[in-house]
C-alpha cells in the first residue's frame, strides 16, 4: 500500500478532526398531516426496511500537505435503532457543515411479517448478510497505526455490498460491522461527486474517493441511494467495475410518498420567493391569462391562428413535438407587446410531484411561464453588449426542483434549472429568507434559476466571453408557497387532474433563426485586438441558443418530467 502526502490529525497533538458542525434548516421541521408512511422515520422496499442515519462519529481525517488539495473526513454512522444494521460508512470534504446521511436496513419479513409489501419472495436466502471478510482498498501509510484503513467487504456468493469502512488502525473489522443485501434486492450505482485524491505526481496509482448514486434515476427508477461513498486506486471511475451497489425498491406503492395534504403542507413550508431582476421587462403571468389576452394557435400550412381558450382545451394532446402546430403571438403590435410584458398579479408556479430515488425521496417541480423571453446581453472582457433580437422567443418555461426527504420531511436539495443544464445545490447553501422557505433567483430576460443575487456566465468564465445572467430582488416576485397550482403527481392515480394546456406536446411558439453571426461579427470586429484572436474560437465559447432557437416545449415534453435533472 502507498503512504498519502498527508497530515494524520488523530496523531500529532497540535491537529484534531476538523470542526465539522452538522447543518440544520433555520426553523423546525413542523408535524406534516398524517397518512401513510411519508415522514414516518422508516421506509419499506419489499423484504428490507430502512432508517436514514444522519448522526456520524468521525473516525479519519486527511489534510494534503503544502494545503493543494481539500481535506475530507470519513464517518462512522451513531444511533443505529435496534434490529438494524450498517450498510457503509459516510464520508464528506470539510469545506462545507456536515450534511449527509446513509441508510441503515433490517430484515422486513422477520421484524414485521404482516407488514411485508413483498410476499412472493423468490428466494430462502435472508436478505442481509454478513461479509465473510474485508479487502484492504488502500491505507495511507501502512507502517504506522491509527492512520487510514479502507476496506471492502467481501459479500457471500449472490450478496452486495453497499459501502466501504474505514477504520484508524490495520486490524481487519469486524464481520459484524456491516451487512450485505441479497444481489436481487440491488440495483447498480454509478460515482458521481468527486470527494478527494491523492497527489498524482507522488504516487503512480491515484487513489480517488467519490459519492455514489444509482445509475438509473426518474421518475420510474427504482434505485435507492445508500449514501454510502466509493474509493479505489486507479485514476478514473469505472462503473462497471465498481464492487458496491445501491438498493432497490420493490414496493410498487410507494408507501413512502406524501398524500395530497402532506404535498400541500411541503409546498406551504418550503415553497420558494422567486425574484426577478429590478429591470426584468418581460415577467411571468398565468397560462390562462396567456391565452385569454390574445395568444394564438397555428398550424403548419395555414396562415389564420386560432384564439385559445382560456382552460387551452383547443390544443391538440399527445402526440411529439412534430413541428405541425405552435403559439403565437397577436398579429397586433400593441396586443403583442402587452403579452410580452406578461402580469405578476396572475403569475402562478405550476407543480409536478414525483417520486426520486426510488421513492426514498420527493421531488417537487416548480414550473414558472413567461410569455416572452427577452434579448440576450453579450459580455466579452469587461464590456457588455445588449443584443437587439437575439434570444428572444414566445412562451418561456423555467423550472426549479425541490428534492424532499421521504423519511422525515425534511428539505435536502434544490435544482436550479440554468438553461439547458441546471445544478443541484444543497439545502446548506442556500438564501433563506422567512423559516425554511429560500430564495430563487430568475435571471434578467432569459429567466434561468440561480441560488444567489449576481452575474452569471454561459460561455467561458476564463476568458469573460458569454452571455449574462444578471440576478437580484426587486418589487417583482411569486411567493410559491402561495401562488401555485399542483398540475400533476402520476403516483397518486387520479387525485390530480392535470391541465388541458399540459398535454400539448408542440412548441409555445414559433421557430426562430438569428442572423447572429454577422451581428456578433461587426461587435467582435470592434473589440481590442486580445479577444480578436480568432472569431471561430471566440464563436465556439458562445452557448448554441446564440444562433437560433426552437420554439420552446411545456414542461411535459421535457427530459427531466419522467427522468432524473440533467446533472
């Protein structure tokens, strides 16, 4: 094994395990309405049950010498309940609060046999298991005690393990540390945030350690997250070579979601203030108001659009985005530039609900519409360049995510939705601004979503050369506690009859192609000499919507309605 370039805090008296405080939401987590087993502590996937631990005991923490590199600590989860068992360690960098959690699983059929969601079990094999012994992964330097230990269990033939454990001296763990789950009741999983690596240049084998998550996430999926984190010593991740896997849910109910009263008091606790830039000059306002004030229906072919009415029943449903029908706006300049403007008064967020992570968790999908999406603003160094046509399209839908923990309630996540990609942002990172309700930040014309007031910018960031995303408060805001409409939540059947206007799959308006490349040239030909250095360099850092753009589809024809957020 090799020795990591590293501090060992639990050795030398002048350094100790970094301070790292766990994170909790501004105000208490209120008693949701009862129903089910949303919020119940406990969730059933079939043959195992599962408990969220989010109490840990550090037991390693490295700090890279000459402070290139970020340190990170791996925890032993505390408070395990009676009859459960650990499936893996937790492990986090150090520049951010403790914030995190793994799952911890018992035998369902043993603790509670009338309870078990799963009766034609195809298998006499327990579920759990223990590792019939460890694989020592790496140790940062095997010559000495109390340093770091990581060890994979070795699960008995036709078993899983979750996670790795992490122990501060070379004594193999004990076999009753962990559990493996029976390979039918797993799924595979796939790195996902990179956590740590050692110094490339020092040691001919990396060792890197990563988050892990299913690689099958939506709205369908039926992965469970453990929690739990990877490592190995090779310098890139390859799935299909990693030996942990995730859970899966068998529970085709989803007894672990909220009911339509739960759904509502989340909304009514978390819902978001979404601010729009002092300057915006094209706010949102409702669907209906879109269509009673004009909005239009065409299809190709026919010169005559089509009024729409106000519940949009004359859309055509199902279907694909064919290019046969779209909306427009008036033929009337001054009917058309009233729509632009849109009407905060009405402005609402339309809400789909669906189960994440195998029903362990609940998304909640705010979409907002706009009816018109403003002119792009250019920055290139330290100028800045308002467009005159460029990025402007009718019908404008943005959206953010909040990820809710089934187990308690309890905000995790928030995706901000950023165009064509968006981020997710833990709950410890963002603007609350009343209890545990934070702020989401629309950017000036284009609308995207940002958890912070400033400027952001699509293109590269190196050179200054993109498009601006300005953010901040102003007397233009939606309370989304409020001011919302539930639109859709498929796992509750019929109990949420879903809008006319969200079927139709066509775009909110028409189809326009920019002729930005000569308009971009005349302002690159006026630019210093530095940032002339090619115009087809300086064209490919723009984003693709620079030189046209498809008129945009509802929120229904979008990837992320059935599938996991683009990230």
């Amino acid at each position: 094994m090799f020795g990591c370039d590293c501090f060992y805090w639990n050795q030398v008296s002048d350094f100790h395990f970094p301070d790292s405080i766990p994170f909790s939401l501004p105000a208490p987590i209120p008693h949701w309405p009862q129903g089910g087993g949303f919020a119940t502590e406990r969730i059933n996937l079939g043959e195992i049950e599962v408990a969220k631990i989010t109490q840990f005991e550090s037991v390693w923490s490295c700090s890279p010498l000459r402070g290139k590199k970020k340190t990170f600590t791996c925890y032993r989860p505390l408070g395990i309940p009676d009859g459960f068992y650990c499936l893996g360690y937790y492990c986090q960098s150090n520049d951010r609060p403790l914030r995190g959690y793994v799952l911890v699983a018992r035998d369902a059929n043993a603790q509670n046999p009338e309870f078990c969601l799963v009766c034609d079990s195809k298998s006499d094999s327990p579920p759990l298991k223990k590792p019939l012994n460890y694989s020592l992964v790496w140790s940062s330097n095997s010559s000495q005690d109390g340093v770091g230990y990581f060890w994979l269990p070795n699960a008995p033939a036709g078993y899983r393990a979750m996670g790795i454990v992490v122990t501060d001296n070379p004594n193999e763990p004990d076999v009753e540390e962990v559990r493996c789950v029976r390979e039918d009741l797993t799924e595979k999983c796939e790195t996902y945030d990179h956590i740590f690596s050692t110094d490339s240049k020092t040691f001919k084998d990396e060792f890197q350690v990563w988050t892990t998550r299913p690689r099958t996430r939506g709205m369908f999926a039926t992965g469970v997250s453990v929690g739990t984190f990877y490592c190995g010593t090779f310098l890139s991740a390859q799935d299909d070579l990693i030996d942990i896997s995730c859970l899966k849910n068998l529970d085709c109910n989803l007894y672990g979601m909220p009911n339509l009263e739960q759904i509502h008091a989340l909304i009514k606790h978390y819902g978001p203030t979404v601010y729009f830039h002092p300057d915006e000059e094209y706010l949102p306002s409702s669907v209906q108001w879109f269509f009673k004030n004009g909005a239009l229906l065409y299809q190709n072919g026919k010169q005559k659009g089509l009024s729409i009415d106000c519940e949009g029943a004359i859309l055509p449903p199902g279907g694909e985005n064919d290019g046969e029908f779209w909306i427009a706006l008036p033929e009337d300049d001054d009917a058309s530039n009233d729509i632009k403007r849109g009407d905060m008064e009405s402005a609402e967020l339309y809400v789909h609900v669906k189960p994440a992570l195998g029903g362990t968790f609940t998304d909640i999908v705010m979409w907002i519409f706009c009816p018109f999406n403003g002119p792009s603003t250019l920055k290139v160094g330290m100028m800045t360049i308002p467009m005159a046509k460029i990025g402007e399209h009718v019908g404008d839908w943005e959206h953010y995510t909040l990820r809710i923990s089934n187990f308690t309630g309890e905000l995790w996540q928030i995706f901000f939705s950023e165009h064509s990609g968006g981020r997710w942002v833990d709950v410890s990172e963002l603007e609350f601004i009343q209890g545990n309700r934070c702020i989401v930040y629309s950017s000036k014309h284009g609308h995207a979503s940002y958890p912070n007031a400033g400027t952001y910018l699509q293109g590269s960031s190196k050179l200054g050369i993109g498009l601006r995303n300005d953010t901040g408060k102003s007397k233009y805001y939606v309370e989304s506690n409020a001011k919302y409409q539930l639109i859709a939540a498929e796992y509750l059947g019929g109990a949420v009859k879903e809008p006319y206007w969200l079927h139709y799959m066509r775009e909110w308006g028409p189809t326009i192609l920019y002729d930005s490349r000569s308009e971009v040239e005349k302002i690159i030909n006026l630019l210093p000499f530095f940032f002339r250095f090619s115009v087809e360099n300086i064209f490919d850092l723009f984003p693709t919507e620079l030189y046209g753009e498809e008129g945009p589809t509802g929120p229904k024809e979008k990837d992320n309605w059935v599938e996991d957020e683009i990230c």
